[in-house]
C-alpha cells in the first residue's frame, strides 16, 4: 500500500510527554482532594481529554483545575522531549511528498505549550486537536474530520499512535492504524496493521 497521508498521534507517539502529563495530573489531583494518587492509578489518562480524565476523577469544576493542570504541565515541561528519530522520519517523509497531519486529544492550547515549542508544527498540514470535532478518541470523529478537511481517499492514510483509543479511532473510520511501540505501554492489548518498533520503521511502508 502506498500511503498519500501519515497522520501522528501527539502523546506517546511524537513526543515523550509522559512524566509530564502524570505528575501535573497526580499535583492537580492533591492540590483539589488533598489525596496523593501512585502515578500507576493515573496511567488510564494518557491518550484522552483532560476533561475526560477529570470526569473519571469525578472531579468538580472540571474546567477551573483542567486550566490547573495545564498550568502544573508547565512546571514539568524539562521532561518533554521527542522520541528519537522522529524528527528525521518526518523530514525524509516530507522529501517524499507525503502529506502530514496530527490528531491529539489535547486542546489547541495544551498543544501548543507543550507541542509547538520543539519547532515542528510546520511538517504539519493540519493540526485536529479536542475541539475540532465533536466526539473525540476512540470515536472515528477526529479522522473523518481529517478526512473530511484532506478530501483524501482513506485507503491512502495511516494513523500512527500508542493506545487502543488510537487504533479505534482509526479503524472507525476505515483508516489503517501503526502502532508505535516506542511509545506504547500496553501492546498486547491492541491490534494494528502495522506494529512499528522505531519512528524510521515508518519508511518502510
């Protein structure tokens, strides 16, 4: 298959965010309830909206402590990093013609603290982030939002991502689905067409 379309996942894909996003989440938690969550309690909000994850906490005035947690993140923004290779994957895809996109679950302000400071939004055509469209991961409604702004033919477009909330979201909307295991925690749990150990494993396809 020769895919027209790589479309990215943010978290556990491009950008190693993980430490950031689990300590801002476990302080914003203490600072509401005065209760320190184990970090392996918080592990189930990697790959979703923040508010989704709050609701889960049954946290109140979701809106007020998403904008706390946003504001911790920054406070933890040294562990943010990209995952090796990825930058010269996505400049030799960009010598290929390959149109790149990114579908993240974080809203575009939370992307871009933590996203657009490393300097590569523009590899990026389009950018769908938690506000674009009205259902999120593991609903289709971000890659047919995609699909929709591209008019492109689903057949030529891969998802690449690190969690099942990835692969549903993909396969929901006719999309093959890559998983990047660089960044994946759980693997056996998720089925993909294509199971990459590497960001230069892209190339290949």
């Amino acid at each position: 298959m020769k895919y027209t379309h790589v479309v990215f996942d943010v978290d556990g894909t491009l950008l190693d965010s993980e430490d950031a996003v689990l300590l801002s989440f476990q302080k914003a938690l203490f600072t509401i309830q005065g209760k320190m969550y184990p970090i392996e309690e918080l592990h189930f909000a990697l790959g979703i909206p923040g508010y989704d994850a709050l609701e889960q906490m049954k946290v109140d005035r979701i809106d007020e402590i998403l904008h706390l947690w946003g504001d911790l993140e920054q406070k933890f923004a040294y562990t943010l990093k990209l995952f090796d290779g990825i930058t010269p994957t996505l400049s030799q895809l960009k010598k290929e013609k390959v149109k790149l996109g990114i579908i993240t679950s974080r809203t575009r302000e939370e992307f871009q603290s933590a996203f657009s400071p490393l300097g590569l939004n523009s590899y990026f055509e389009h950018i769908i982030c938690a506000e674009d469209s009205a259902e999120h991961k593991p609903n289709a409604g971000p890659m047919l939002k995609y699909l929709e702004l591209t008019q492109a033919d689903k057949k030529e477009v891969l998802y690449i991502g690190d969690s099942v909330y990835d692969c549903d979201c993909a396969k929901g909307a006719g999309v093959d689905f890559a998983l990047a295991l660089w960044g994946c925690r759980v693997p056996e749990k998720i089925s993909p067409v294509y199971a990459l150990k590497q960001p230069q494993d892209i190339l290949s396809l």
